[in-house]
C-alpha cells in the first residue's frame, strides 16, 4: 500500500478523537513516554520516545497463572481498543519483531492478549532524531496502520493495512499521491557501515566497549526488541499451597542470566555478556530469521550510563 492522502493539520485532534477514546501519545514527564492523551497537543514529537511500548504488550512482570491447592487459575484478559500515536519506524518495527516472537512463532497467549486491538499510527523523521540513530542501516520495512508525514500545515497520510485503509476511507480523505521508497528512510541514519560483522568476534576492541561496561542491563531495558525473561513461582513459607507462577523481564547482561544449578554461569566475564547482546542483535537472530532483531533507534546508546556507542566500536574494527 502506497497511496497517500492529504489531512490538514488543524483537523488532526478530530480525526483520532472520532476512532475512540484511549489515544496513546508520546508524552514529555520525567522522560519521554507514552501515555493516554486527551488532546494531540499533549504530545511530544520533538524526540524519540525515551521508553518503548513494549511493556504495553510484553509486560515488564506479568502473572502467569495462581496456584491454590492443587487448582491452577489462569486470567487472560483481551486489551480494550486503543491506538499508538507517535511511532517512529524502529519502533514499529520492533513490534513488528515481537509479534513474530509472541504471536507468529510461539504463539504467546499473554502477548496477544495485550496486542489485540491495538492499532498502530507512526510518525515519519526526516532526519536522525539524535547522533546515535542508525535505523537507515537495519533494512527497515513498513509495519504501521497509518504512517504520518508531517508537512506542518497538513499530514500525509500512508495507510499501511486493510484496518488503516478502511479509516482514511471513511474520511473521505483526498488522495494526494505516491509514497517512494526513498521518502521513508531519514536522513542522517546510515551510520553502521559494516552491515557484516559475523567474522569480527575476536576483535580486541571488543575489550574496550567491555571495560566501560557497567553490566546494569539499562540497555536491554530500554531496548524495543529485547525479550529476555525470567519465570519465577512465588510462594510463601507460610502456605506452600498457595501463589502464583510470573513473568518477568531479565537481561542477558546480567551475571545471573546464564546461571544454573551448581552455580555455574555460562557467561561469567562481562565482555562475552557484552558480545552476546550485540551478536544476538545483528547475527543470530538475522541468521535464525533472516532479520535483523536491531531496529537502529540507539536508545542502548543514549541512555547508557558510560555511552558505549557500540556503532563507532564496529565501525572501526578490521
């Protein structure tokens, strides 16, 4: 789908207030995030949103099931209708990534729950929204309902899906061109020049990005597409017949992450953990799937304590 349609910008609040009322926004507090917005003016596009809407659909400690004398309850409710504003391409494409994950190849129950009517309107960049964006390295493809291109007196509106194309239908929106290839990749974001790095494992410089290395996990936190995750029963010494079974996020960056019986841990230095995040971002996952698993949007770089700019590592190894 590659048709465009003109929506003029002071008709925006009308048009997404008329598909319901649980608008998601990214909104300015302590950091970027998104939230439910009563009026597109609460939104802040200036930037990428600090923290991804992944924890909207794989949810940061999710109960499994309860446990109560040898019954097993389990609670999995349908999110209500809602609509994501303000979705930058690596984001979207990053969920993209997890509904193939938890949808398409594991078929994750609590995953599809939470992503179930959910629709998702992105917001096109012109240009590298930070220093540290390389989206425009990572072959990003088109995974929205309706993508917006912001022409400050009005919008152009690309419908990426039958459900997005019904809405700018019923709009009765004008046509108003063709979307090229070109117009959706931002300037400025090629950054990753060496789109291989699968011979480059035993670089020295690979110590380097180690030694300033806080193994805090503040990059998988933040990462869109990280989805490693730990199951716990939780239950108390006082009722052993009694608690319940939960998902939580984990991280490969953490000593305890590879740890097992007998205290072995499979990745006890940090510069194998720090290896492995990478790796597993631009070659296992690509040679498993034949996708990058890394959406390009830098947050792992811009919100490290140390700012590791792995990028520049890669670039310079040879």
């Amino acid at each position: 789908m590659d048709a465009l349609y003109r929506l003029e910008a002071d008709k925006l609040d009308i048009f997404l207030q008329s598909l319901g009322p649980d608008i998601y926004a990214p909104v300015k507090t302590d950091a970027i995030r998104f939230q439910k917005i009563s009026s597109v003016k609460e939104a802040d596009l200036t930037a990428l949103a600090d923290v991804p809407v992944k924890d909207f659909f794989f949810r940061q400690r999710e109960q499994l099931f309860k446990f109560t004398k040898g019954k097993i309850a389990t609670e999995i409710k349908d999110a209500p209708f809602r609509i994501f504003f303000g979705l930058r391409r690596c984001d979207l494409n990053a969920v993209k990534h997890q509904d193939f994950i938890f949808i398409e190849k594991y078929k994750d129950p609590y995953y599809t729950a939470q992503r179930k009517n959910t629709l998702l309107f992105g917001y096109h960049c012109d240009e590298a929204l930070n220093k540290y964006c390389f989206c425009g390295s990572m072959g990003l493809e088109e995974y929205h309902d309706i993508m917006f291109f912001d022409k400050k007196k009005y919008f152009l509106l690309n419908p990426g899906s039958k459900v997005g194309q019904k809405i700018v239908s019923e709009a009765k929106l004008k046509r108003a061109g063709t979307l090229k290839k070109k117009d959706t990749i931002p300037k400025g974001t090629d950054r990753l020049e060496k789109k291989d790095i699968s011979k480059l494992f035993e670089n020295s410089l690979w110590e380097k990005g180690a030694d300033e290395c806080l193994s805090c996990s503040a990059c998988t936190s933040l990462c869109p597409t990280c989805y490693c995750h730990e199951v716990k029963d939780d239950v108390k010494l006082s009722d052993l017949k009694s608690g319940e079974r939960t998902r939580e996020w984990s991280s490969c960056q953490l000593k305890s992450f590879t740890r097992v019986a007998g205290e072995h841990v499979f990745r006890e230095k940090r510069v194998d953990r720090f290896k492995h995040r990478i790796y597993h971002q631009l070659v296992y996952f690509k040679e498993r799937y034949g996708v990058n698993m890394c959406v390009g949007c830098g947050r792992c770089i811009t919100h490290c304590p140390t700012t590791i700019d792995f990028v520049s590592l890669i670039n310079k190894m040879k």
